[in-house]
C-alpha cells in the first residue's frame, strides 16, 4: 500500500508540475502580435469569404504548426475549408484545426474542444452582418480586436504553452478557429456537422469570444450546467487557483449568440468565456490598443488551467440540457448581432423609441423555425412588447422568458422592408 500511494503521489505532482511549468509559459508579446496583426488594416477587417478573412486562416495555420500540432484540416493542412449561404448567396472560408494528442491510452480517444471565432464585419464596402455605427472619417474598417482576435489569440496560445512544455494531458485536445461567426454561427456548424474527431467522443468544449476588454469586472462563464455533476463548477474552482485576484460570473443557462451554441445543439458540454460587452463593440473603434493585457493574461491562464483540468478528469463527462435564465427553457432558437444600429432602424422609418434585433441564425426544430422566422427578418416586438432600443437583445430574452405556455404569440418582425406578424407557441 505504501508503495502505491508513493507512486500516486508522484504521478500528482508530476502532473502539477508540468500544469505549472505551461502556465509559466503564458507571453503577452505573443498574444499582442497576434491581435495587432489580426486587428490589423491589412486583414480589412476579416470579412467570412474575402481576402483579409483567409489571410488570417494562413496566419493561424502557420502559428499552429510552428507549435508543432497536428493538422486536422483538408489534405493534410490545418485549413478546413466550407462553402456557406448566407442572405448573400454563397461563399468559400475556412476553419482552422489542429489537434494535440492525449496521453492516456484510453482518455485520448476523447476529445476536448477548444476554440473560438477569427471573422469579423469587414469593411465599409463589406455586407452588413451586424455593423454597428458608421465609419469615423477615414476610418472604415471594422478591425474587430476583441471580437474576436482576442479569443483567437489567447487558443493560439493555449497551444503554444502545451508544446513549449511538451506536456499532453490524459485526453486530446482539439484547437478549432472558426470563420463565417458572424453570418451566423456558419463555421461552427459545419465543423459539427462534419467534425474533423468523431462528435460522440468529443466530451467537452470551451468557447472564447470577446476576451480582452472590461478588466474591472468578473469574467462571465456561462452554459456550467450542460456538464452532469457540477463538473464544469468544479473544474472552474480549482483552474481559479492559478489565477489570484480574477473573479468568474457564474451562469448556468447558454445563449444562442457564439459558437458554444453549435456544440450544444450536439448535446457536447460547452461553456462560453465572455469578458463583457463595451462601446467599442461591433464598430470601427474596436481596436487593438484598446485589449487590457492584465485581462487577456488572466484569461489565458484561467483557460488553460480549466482546460487541462476537464481534459484530465477522470470523471465521466456527460452532457446535461443547460437551462436558462428563469429555467423554464423557452428560447426561439434564433442568433444574431444584438441592437440593429440606429441608422438602420431611422431607415426603416421607426422612431427613437423602437429596438430591434437582426437573425443571423434560426435552429432546425426549434420555435422560431416553426413560427416561420428567416435570417435577415429584424424583430421589432415579442407578446406586443416593444424591444429596447439599449438593448434589444435583452427585452427579447425577458419576453420570451415570461411568456405564457398554450398560447398564440404576437412575434413582429420587418421582412424586406414590411412587417410581418408571426406566431409562437410553446
């Protein structure tokens, strides 16, 4: 017995050494060449389907194999490409994945996935996906530094800190960037549709999406009840002792609004790290010397220590239907880029006092699929409740939330420039 618990002992702190030894590897200039090369003019502004979009596929590919990954792409690159449909017509982009092999015989042929999106809005010149505001003089390009080269940046370097310590946790770890985000969850959901590992193995997946700014305010972590027993509540504990002084907003329920909501739709456990909206978001001003580089450090370490914790668990980790705000479940099953901006609704002819929230994506079966709501159609109204014009998003939540079951729902929306009433029932 005393040889055994001896043996045990050292395999522990084996383990935590080399958790630590990784940690210790998080650099700053790393994360910071990554964004002001991401958020840079050069890439105009990462628009799924031109230039500047796939150009930041290149870099990242290039960073995944100078850590030395495996890829997990088309033809043996780490590009995976995609034709998507949006409302405007058909584009090519491109995934990037890349895999990092587990260490257990057995725990390695499951899967953690962790990822984020690397689109943005484009320019001026681009489609509107969710622009908010205009161009500021000569400025006209939406470089999108924390949305979301922030949360490329911190998985890029996630990957760089376990090759650099050449420690494998007992379970294999998938790095996905996704494009086509902002069309509409586009990338993610082909990745789940044709996923690179098998998705009956794939156990986990961590979601980054606006990660640098608002380092006053706690990280937010939402979706901690898709995994059974607590599992991601305890995971979260324990990866908060690496990082002293960082606080995490708790929610147990999971919007449709980043590419978590594809591995959910999948019944994989996923949890969506967010630091928070700001003034800068979804408009020209979003640039890289903008990014907190005290929260991107905390992030980096909180998600890599929650990250080697969930893939070293010796837990089952089994998926649980995550519940929402009032825990009743209701949801259109719809995602989109929050407030249409005030330009586009004077367009439209409604006044100051009028909110509304633009689909990028309806889910299959879901409630808003079968009240008949399409991408483009922008919501004026829920139950003859007005959306905020702050925040339209939220009043839409609220409303759905409340809503009575075995009833007819007003849901008005603008289609093509004329409002059309569609009805919900749950």
């Amino acid at each position: 017995m005393t040889s055994w618990i001896c043996w045990f002992a050292v395999v522990v702190l084996g383990s935590e050494s080399a958790v630590g030894d990784a940690l210790s590897r998080v650099s700053l200039d790393r994360m910071r060449a990554d964004v002001e090369y991401l958020a840079s003019d050069a890439l105009q502004g990462r628009f799924a389907g031109e230039e500047g979009c796939e150009k930041a596929a290149q870099y990242i590919a290039s960073e995944f194999e100078k850590a030395g990954l495996t890829p997990l792409g088309d033809d043996g690159t780490f590009l995976d490409g995609f034709r998507f449909r949006s409302t405007f017509g058909l584009s090519d982009s491109h995934n990037v994945l890349a895999l990092w092999k587990g260490s257990d015989p057995q725990l390695s042929k499951q899967y953690v996935v962790i990822g984020g999106h690397y689109d943005h809005l484009g320019t001026g010149d681009s489609h509107d996906t969710g622009k908010l505001g205009t161009r500021i003089r000569d400025d006209e390009i939406w470089n999108g530094a924390d949305d979301n080269a922030s949360g490329t940046s911190v998985v890029l370097e996630l990957a760089r800190c376990l090759s650099d310590a050449k420690y494998r946790p007992a379970r294999s770890i998938v790095f996905a960037l996704f494009s086509a985000e902002e069309h509409g969850l586009l990338g993610s959901i082909d990745y789940c549709e044709n996923p690179a590992v098998p998705l009956g193995s794939t156990v986990a997946m961590v979601n980054l999406d606006m990660v640098g700014r608002n380092p006053g305010k706690p990280l937010e972590m939402l979706g901690m009840s898709s995994l059974a027993n607590n599992l991601w509540y305890l995971a979260k504990d324990r990866a908060l002792q690496s990082v002293p002084g960082l606080t995490i907003d708790e929610k147990s329920f999971a919007m449709a609004d980043s590419d978590h909501h594809s591995f959910l739709n999948r019944r994989v456990p996923a949890v969506f790290l967010f630091a928070g909206l700001h003034e800068d978001y979804h408009r020209v001003t979003d640039h890289a010397d903008k990014v907190s580089w005290k929260r991107m450090d905390a992030v980096s370490r909180f998600s890599l220590a929650l990250l080697v914790d969930v893939a070293n668990t010796r837990e089952r980790l089994e998926f649980r239907e995550p519940v929402f705000e009032t825990r009743r479940r209701k949801a259109l099953g719809i995602a989109g880029d929050g407030a249409v901006d005030r330009a586009t609704m004077d367009a439209l002819g409604y006044g100051a006092d009028q909110g509304g929230f633009r689909v990028n994506s309806v889910a299959g079966g879901s409630a808003g699929e079968k009240a008949g709501l399409q991408v483009g159609d922008v919501i004026l109204s829920f139950r003859g409740r007005t959306l905020s014009p702050d925040d339209p998003a939220a009043s839409l939540r609220r409303a759905v939330a409340s809503s009575p079951n075995g009833e007819d729902l007003g849901l008005i929306v603008v289609r093509e420039g004329k409002e059309v009433t569609l009805t919900v029932r749950w």
